[in-house]
C-alpha cells in the first residue's frame, strides 16, 4: 500500500461512520483505492463519507467465534440469527485475506446503482448493500 493510500484508510484520514445501514460496501485490492476514491469524489460522493477499512482497522479480526468470555458468547449469538449473515463473514474473510472494503452511503436506486457501477469498474467484488433490516449481495457479473 502505498503512502497516499495508507493516509485515506486510517482512522483519521476515513474515520468508520458508525452502522453500514444505508451503504454499498465491496472489497479490494489495497491499490485499488487510489482510483477508486477519485472516481467516486467525480461522480458526486462526498470523500469525507467514503469508508476504508483495513485489517489493521478490526482487532481480533481472525479470532473463532467459539472463544471463551463475553465476546465468545456475541460472536456466537450474532453468527446464529441467520442467512443473511453470511455475507458479513464474507467480509471478514476479506479483510482477512488482505482486502479493503470501501463503504459508500446511497440514497435511492440512481445512486446504488452508480456506486455498483463505479465499484466494479475499480476491481470491487462482494458488492453488498446494506438496508434498514436486510442485507442484499448484488451477484457478480
């Protein structure tokens, strides 16, 4: 990763905006971002909403879900309501692998869609949006 990349995925250069309800998030190659921001900016999505996160971003990214004490028991639970939460262990694997998942807050189907689209052309893959009670992959293409 290079310098300018390393500054746009720390905490203070990208700080997390809280839930990914109402964001498109794909996963990428860390150089990937050095394009894929711009091109968002161009496209009307304010920088300071975009949010990069890293591996470094998550502590005990790869720790099991059946580990003792109280964050053993939430893993557990949270892995246990369902379906649809696979796609966040998708994500996990991802950063786990190495990836950065970039997410983008959308108003409305106009806007999920250029992001979609902006996505793919930048290398994203995993593309998932993020709605109020549900959690919609887009399939690859």
């Amino acid at each position: 990763m290079d310098s300018e990349t390393a500054k746009r995925s720390s905490p203070a250069r990208s700080p997390h905006h809280g839930s990914p309800e109402g964001k498109i998030i794909g996963a990428f190659e860390p150089a990937a971002i050095d394009k894929l921001i711009p091109a968002l900016v161009e496209n009307g999505f304010a920088e300071d909403t975009i949010d990069v996160v890293t591996p470094d971003d998550i502590p005990h990214l790869n720790a099991p879900i059946d580990r003792q004490g109280f964050t053993g028991t939430i893993a557990r639970f949270v892995f246990s309501l369902g379906d649809e939460l696979n796609e966040l262990e998708q994500m996990r694997n991802e950063l786990a692998s190495g990836h950065v998942l970039v997410g983008v807050p959308v108003e409305g189907e106009e806007a999920t869609q250029r992001v979609r689209t902006i996505m793919r052309e930048q290398g994203g893959h995993g593309i998932v949006s993020f709605g109020r009670w549900t959690i919609t992959p887009f399939e690859e293409r």
